[in-house]
C-alpha cells in the first residue's frame, strides 16, 4: 500500500479528551467521559496503555470538560509522559484542538487517538501496523479503520470506502460503506497549514486531504468497540470479558 519507504518511528500522541460527553451524561454523573470504567479502568487508560506499548513516550491530553479532574487523575502518570493543552476558555473540536497543540507535539507525524477508542487486538498491534503503514511522502494522513460489519456497539451506513490503492473516500449520500472511523489516526503537521483559526473539525482536513489524493486509511484487525452509550460500555464490557475466556 506505502511502497518502499525508511522505517518511521512515532513516539509522539494527541488524545483528545475535551468532549463533552453528553450521551454519558446518565452514566457518567460527575465525571468526565474519559474518566468512565470499562472492566475496571478508566477508558483514558485503555489508551494511554495502549499507546505506551506501541513505544508512544510523549502524550498530549486537551481538556475543557471537567479538566480538573482529568489533570488530577494524569497527573502522576510517567509512561507516558503526560502534558495538557488547556481548552478550558473555548472548547476547540478535533481539528482546533490538535492545531492548538502543535507546539507540544513537534514537527515530525503524530498520532490523534480519542479518549474513548477501545478495541480487541486480533494480530499483533494495530498501532504498530499504523506507524509502519504511515509514508510521509505519499501521505498527509492514515486513518484506523474498522469494519463496521463486526463493530460493537456501532449503527450506521460507514464512514469510508478504500480505494485500491489505500487512498480513502467518504461515504456517499445514499450509500453503504464497509468502514467507519476508529477514532485513531496518523497526521503529518503539514495537514494543518492554512487551516482555520479557532474551532473546527478533523474532517475539514481530512476533505482537503482526500481531494488532493493524500488521506488513506489501514483497515484494523480485531474488534472495534463504540462506546458512545451507556448501552455500548455494557457491550463493551461484555465483549472484553468473553475475550478474556
């Protein structure tokens, strides 16, 4: 899919944490939608465990919803380390949240990882098959795929189709595709530039990027997990527990 490329290694992440978690609002009472269990764990630390196995060292976490307590739960954690960009005056969405981070995360790719994105791993590491996929030359950004066909937790009509190639396309208006977004991704800084001021979402530049035939997507292997509900982190839990038999 990349062609011949030299080994890249990200060490480098964004987790974006500041949502506000409205569908949790039954369950969640008083704690943001990071902070919510799953088999025990805040959902955060599913992620941020994940990233640290994937040789991921330096972590930039947003926070606007409830941020004192996300802090406060991060705030002793080494590996990794852990950094905090404040959207506490303006809640920025997935683009202008990661545009106003780009100071802490440096020049080279970086990883975008929702707080909330939890799957099984079937072969190998997913994260890993992403660093390893990611051609900066080719590529502006790299997007984890799930089948939406054995996601949980997830209804709806896909998000993406892969072209032969790798490249990405969206959905049309009336149509089925086999993909939806997993939540995780690879951007290269350059995928920002000349982006908005202020809020805006990942998606605008994900537009840019697959009109100029530069965002592909690598499809997961496993079980992606959607817990966007109550409903779903019941699921969720079902699903990691008969993973565990």
């Amino acid at each position: 899919m990349t062609g011949a490329k030299e080994p890249l290694s990200i060490d480098t992440a964004m987790v974006l944490s500041a949502g506000l978690g409205r569908r949790m609002a039954a369950l969640n009472g008083k704690l943001p939608k990071p902070l919510i269990g799953l088999n025990g764990k805040p959902l955060i630390d599913h992620v941020l465990d994940r990233l640290a196995q994937a040789g991921v060292r330096r972590v930039v976490v947003n926070v606007h919803h409830y941020a004192d307590l996300i802090e406060d739960h991060l705030k002793g954690r080494l590996s990794p380390s852990i950094s905090f960009s404040d959207e506490r005056a303006q809640l920025l969405d997935t683009g202008g949240g990661v545009k106003k981070a780009l100071p802490r995360l440096g020049p080279k790719p970086f990883l975008i990882h929702n707080a909330d994105s939890v799957w099984i791993e079937s072969i190998g590491s997913n994260l890993a098959r992403l660093v390893a996929a990611f051609n900066p030359t080719r590529m502006d950004c790299l997007l984890l795929l799930a089948p939406q066909s054995i996601s949980q937790g997830y209804h709806g009509r896909g998000d993406f189709a892969l072209e032969a190639d790798g490249r990405i396309r969206r959905r049309g208006e009336q149509e089925v595709v086999p993909f939806v977004f997993t939540g995780v991704s690879i951007a290269h800084p350059r995928l920002f530039e000349a982006s908005p001021e202020g809020a805006f979402s990942l998606n605008l530049l994900w537009s840019r990027a697959i009109a100029a035939g530069r965002a592909w997507g690598m499809r997961m292997e496993g079980v992606w997990m959607h817990v966007g509900t109550p409903e779903a982190l019941v699921q969720a839990e079902q699903c990691l527990n008969d993973a565990t038999r």
